[in-house]
C-alpha cells in the first residue's frame, strides 16, 4: 500500500509539474520567437549604437506576452475547427487539457500583464499599438476575416507586420518611416508564406468552410498569387537600400533569399510535385528569420 501510495504521489507530483506546458502551447512559441526576433531588429535599427536595456528587456517581455495573449486567444476562438483539423486536433482546448474559462483567465491576464509593462516601463505608444495588434489578430482576424473572405490573410496580415515598428518605438518612442518598411516587407511576406500551407491543407480549410485562396478559387489561381506576392516582396525587400537605411551585406542577402523564394513559389506554380507547398511554407519561415538577421549584421557593421 505505501507503495502505491509513493508511485501515486510521483505520478500526481510529475503532473503536476507539466502543467503549464498547454498554455505555453498555447502561446505559440515558435510563432513569438520569429515575431520577437523581427522586434528585436527594429530595436536594434532605431539607434545607431547599442539599445538601452530596459526598452529592450521589459519591451521585448511586454509585447511577447501580449503576443502569446493573441496566440491563446486564437486558440480560443478557434477551437472547434482545430479539434476538426489534422493539424491543430490536438491542441490544448480541443483536446480538452486546459478548460475554457482558465483559458479565458489565461489569456486575458497575460494581455494585461504585457500590456501594464509596456505602458508603464516602456512608453504608451507602444503600449497602445501592442494592443491595437493583439485586437487586430485575435478579433478582426481569427474572429472575423478569417471566416469573411479568401483575402483574410491578406487583410488581417497587417497586425502580424506590425512587430519591428513595435521593436522601434520601444526605443525611440515615435514613429519612423524605415521601420514602416520592415513593416511592409513582412505585410508582402505573410500571403505567399500562409497560402502554401493552406494549399497543402486546402481539403481540411475546406471541410471546417474557411475560406481560404485555394478553397474558393482553387490551387492554381493561389499558386499564381503566391508567384506574384513573391516577386512583389522582393521590391519591399530592396526599399531599405533604396532609402539608405542598409549596406551592402543586407544588398547581397536579401538579393539571395528574394531569388530563392522565387524560384520556389516558380517550381510550385510549373513543377510542383508532393510536399512541394509545405516545402515552401518552411523555406518562407527561414526567409524571414535569415532576412531580419542580415538586416541586424548589416547594420551593426557599419555603425
């Protein structure tokens, strides 16, 4: 009997012990780390030498916290299609680990917290337009477009851009036309980067009736936009150059990674073959994350 006491009380305390691993799931950590590292280069790329600490540490806490807010949220609203589709039925809400009111509870509380850091230790412009982003995605968004129009991502895209002008007025406090370009180059980057998955999951959007691009207007029509989106991108991705507010490190860079999306999104569209989409979904992540790595190199290089 004490032993089964002991294995017991082991079991319950290893539990125990996991428990916070579905609300950190539910934040979307992969999804908060791209996004923090876009804020970490708008920081970086508003001042010419190193970034004070305490915009940097408690800026970089308050909008990941309000980040991962949005991300609880999505799931929230969202959890009737996920429990529907294969890639999201074994998330947290569908699958019944966290209830619906801890992560209301959740959710809001983590929105709050970010959102009095932000206010109080960072400045209220960012506080403010953190928020505007949060209420952006998890309700114009998830809630509404993505249900409303095969342009949602497109459209709701802008809340998702928004984090290296967020990362910028962390520091400086006021708005400043280069970081609305890094905000554009990600606004260019999320269609193409979204309708590859969704052309990949084309049949479960469809089965959930979300009206995803490939859904109303089929796999080709998307491939084309997809095609298109990725050459208008590589423009955005030159306007820093074009405005002096980058080398020629990032030049090279973003000139290579532009090329490699293209002919990706081309393959897709001409050659497409099984797991090509996903294929190109991954490589646009990397794109991303490469992209705002070379902007960081390269601005630090010649200050």
């Amino acid at each position: 009997m004490a032993k089964q006491l002991s294995i017991s009380s082991a079991t319950d305390s290893k539990s125990h012990s996991f428990a916070w691993r579905p609300y950190y799931e539910m934040t979307k950590p992969k999804v908060v780390a791209l996004m923090l590292l876009t804020v970490l280069v708008g920081m970086c790329l508003a001042v010419p030498g190193s970034v004070p600490l305490q915009p940097l540490v408690i800026g970089m806490m308050g909008i990941g916290m309000m980040a991962g807010a949005a991300a609880a949220f999505n799931h929230l609203i969202d959890r009737r299609i996920d429990g529907l589709m294969a890639r999201t039925y074994n998330r947290p809400l569908p699958k019944g680990r966290v209830s619906i009111p801890k992560a209301i509870t959740f959710s809001i509380s983590l929105a709050i917290l970010g959102f009095v850091l932000l206010y109080t230790l960072v400045n209220e412009l960012t506080a403010w337009l953190t928020f505007a982003s949060l209420i952006g995605y998890a309700l114009v968004y998830t809630a509404y477009l993505k249900r409303a129009t095969p342009q949602n991502i497109v459209v709701g895209g802008l809340a998702g851009a928004m984090p290296p002008l967020l990362g910028w007025t962390s520091v400086t406090g006021e708005f400043h036309g280069h970081a609305l370009l890094l905000v554009i180059i990600i606004f260019a980057w999320t269609p193409p980067h979204f309708w590859a998955l969704a052309i990949h999951r084309k049949a479960e959007y469809a089965k959930v009736d979300i009206p995803m691009l490939p859904v109303t207007h089929g796999t080709e029509f998307t491939k084309t936009c997809i095609l298109l989106y990725t050459v208008l991108l590589a423009i955005a991705c030159l306007l820093p150059v074009l405005v002096g507010m980058c080398g020629p490190v990032y030049l090279v860079g973003s000139t290579l990674l532009s090329c490699g999306f293209i002919y990706k999104a081309w393959e897709l569209k001409y050659d497409d073959k099984p797991g090509l989409a996903m294929q190109v979904f991954r490589f646009s992540i990397y794109h991303l994350m490469i992209l705002f790595i070379v902007l960081l190199v390269d601005h630090y290089l010649w200050v």
